[in-house]
C-alpha cells in the first residue's frame, strides 16, 4: 500500500512539473525511483517512458484548450525528432559519448544564460521568418536535438524547448504546449521497444500512470498560466542541473 | 492566403475522453496490484499496448482532419510519422 502511494506521489509531482514546463517528467521520475526507491537505471526508463506516453495526453489537452498548441509545427517535430533518436542511437556506437557530453554541457550552461537573459516574445508580433522557414529551420533543429539526446541520453525537451524558444522566437507558452503535445509520439516509439523486449515492470506502471495523468492535468492547467519569469527561471535551474549532471560522469572517469 | 486550421475542439474531445479512459483502466489495475489478484498483470499489460495504441488513434485524427482540409502535405506527415513508428517497433522485433 505505501509503495503504490509512493509511485503515485512520483507520477503526480512529474506530471505537475513536466506538464507545468511541457516536458515529459522523466526528468522527476527516473532519479525518484533510482535515488529514492533503488530501482535500477533499466527498470526506471522504461516504466517512466510509458508514463510519458500518457502524460503527453493529459497536458497537452490543457494547452489545447487554451490554444497554446500548433498542431502543424508538432507533427514536424514528433518525425523529425524520431528520425533524430534512430540516427543518434546508431551513431552512439561510433562517436564517444564522454566528450559529446562535456562540450554539451557547455552549450546547456550557455543556452541557460541565454534563455534567461532573452527578452520576452510577443505573442502578437509577426514572425520575424515565414512559416515555411520556420518549419524548416524548426525541422532541422530538431533532427539535430534528436541526435543529440539519444548520444548523451537525456529527453529531447529540455534541449527543444529553450532551442526553439531562443531560434525561432517563438512564444514560450506556444512551445511548451506544442512540445507537450509532441513528446508523446517519440515516447510511443521507444515504450514499444521496451515492451517487446519485456523490460517494462507491470507492476510499476499503474500507479505511476494514475498519478502522472492527474499531475499532467494539473501541470498543464497550471502551466497554461503561468508567467513567463517563473518558467525561465525553472527551465535555468533545470538546465544549470543537466549541464552539471552531464559533466560530472565525464569528469569523474578523467580523475 | 491563409491556410485552413484543424478543429482543435474535436482533438480536445478525443484527449478528454482518452484521460477518462486511461485513469480508469490504470486505477483499476492499481487497485488489482493492491488485492494481489492475478488479473492485474494482464491489465497493466493491456494498458500499455492501449497507451501506445491511443498514440497512433491522435494521429489518424490529426491526418484525417488535415486531410479533410485538403493539406495534404500535413495528412502525408501524420501517416509517416505513424510508419515510422510501426517500421521502428517491427525491425526491433525481427532482429530479437
């Protein structure tokens, strides 16, 4: 009883806090169970990319609602970030991980100045480049991400969200809801691997589900009022936290 | 000229009817684990194969809906990205 409460509480604080930011929530619930339950690194991404799944449901409606989302931009994103992940996970094997993920740390700690120091977008100025441009530029930039994450094996969001946001000037709110919208499709893809080679604990997924799809809800409910300062100042702290996680294991080997 | 938007009040129905649908399938099968009946197993089991299913229903509704706007380079990007992750879940299984 007090494990399933605990798995729930999980699911509920990344569904608030992913859904808030229009992230999945791996970024919660991987080290809970790892730190906190003493799960393995193997059991916990799979159970918490199920979760993504349902999480992306759950808040992205929120931003539906309140037409936070393009729908047409998301669609680009979900191909070409998937198109980006395969890619990376073949190129793993050729290009060594532990000097991707130092000079990536260093363009996570500069993206997070940047990120905070950037003024804010309004949402009913034009686009300074045409929506074709955009749809390219945001095309490539996201095929590059996914390469990127898959190297160094963290979640596309907290590289797209602020990369999209400084590149292509779009309003935050704009890219958290169609990223909350996106995610679920890459997770779809990487949750059907896990469950074909039987690495998903049954056990484990229904309450972290149950809490992720009420903590999405709120999440996105919340995050679709959010103010602008408060998100970037969480998306710097996330970032300052991923650059310093990222070179820590590098760093460690070198010693 | 401006292009045609997709009804986004239909994608909220389908979410909303899909969060109904999920917690309840979920808190079900929590609740099995909590009485320790075998049938638990099997429910989360089915939920993940229906999660991921769910997946590829929002995307044949998002084509769909582009495709009765006519943008067809829309539908066409909808039904690959759901070829994308048929073809990535099927060679994964072949190479087992």
């Amino acid at each position: 009883m007090l494990d399933l409460l605990i798995y729930l509480s999980c699911g509920l604080s990344a569904g608030i806090v992913g859904g808030y930011l229009g992230l999945g929530g791996g970024i919660i619930m991987v080290p809970f169970m790892t730190l906190l339950m003493g799960l393995d690194i193997k059991t916990a991404v799979p159970v918490s990319m199920s979760a993504i799944v349902v999480n992306s449901i759950s808040a992205s409606n929120e931003y539906l609602k309140k037409n936070m989302v393009d729908v047409e931009l998301g669609l680009v994103l979900a191909v070409f970030t998937v198109l980006g992940y395969i890619t990376g996970s073949y190129l793993s094997d050729i290009i060594p991980g532990n000097y991707i993920k130092l000079l990536f740390s260093v363009v996570l700690l500069y993206t997070a100045f940047s990120f905070i120091r950037k003024k804010k977008t309004n949402p009913e100025a034009p686009q300074p480049v045409s929506r074709g441009t955009y749809l390219f530029v945001s095309l490539f930039v996201t095929f590059l991400t996914g390469i990127i994450a898959a190297l160094i094996g963290i979640g596309g969001g907290i590289i797209i969200i602020p990369v999209l946001f400084l590149v292509l000037n779009l309003p935050l709110t704009v890219v958290r809801g169609t990223w909350s919208f996106t995610y679920g499709f890459a997770a779809a893809a990487s949750t059907a691997v896990y469950f074909i080679n039987d690495r998903i604990d049954l056990a484990l997924v229904p309450p972290i589900i149950v809490g992720i799809i009420i903590g999405g809800k709120i999440g996105g409910w919340l995050g679709t009022m959010a103010k602008p300062r408060v998100v970037k100042i969480a998306f710097f702290i996330l970032l300052i936290y991923t650059a310093f996680k990222l070179a820590y294991g590098p760093l460690a080997g070198m010693q | 000229m401006s292009e045609m938007q997709i009804n986004i009040k239909n994608l909220v129905k389908l979410h909303t009817f899909l969060w109904y649908f999920l917690i309840f399938w979920f808190a079900l099968a929590a609740l099995l684990y909590l009485l320790e009946l075998e049938a638990a197993e099997m429910f989360s089991y089915t939920g993940i194969v229906l999660a991921i299913a769910v997946t590829i229903l929002r995307l044949v509704v998002i084509s769909e809906q582009f495709r009765r706007l006519a943008r067809k380079r829309f539908q066409l990007i909808g039904y690959l990205l759901i070829l994308i992750l048929l073809v990535t879940v099927i060679l994964k299984y072949l190479t087992l």
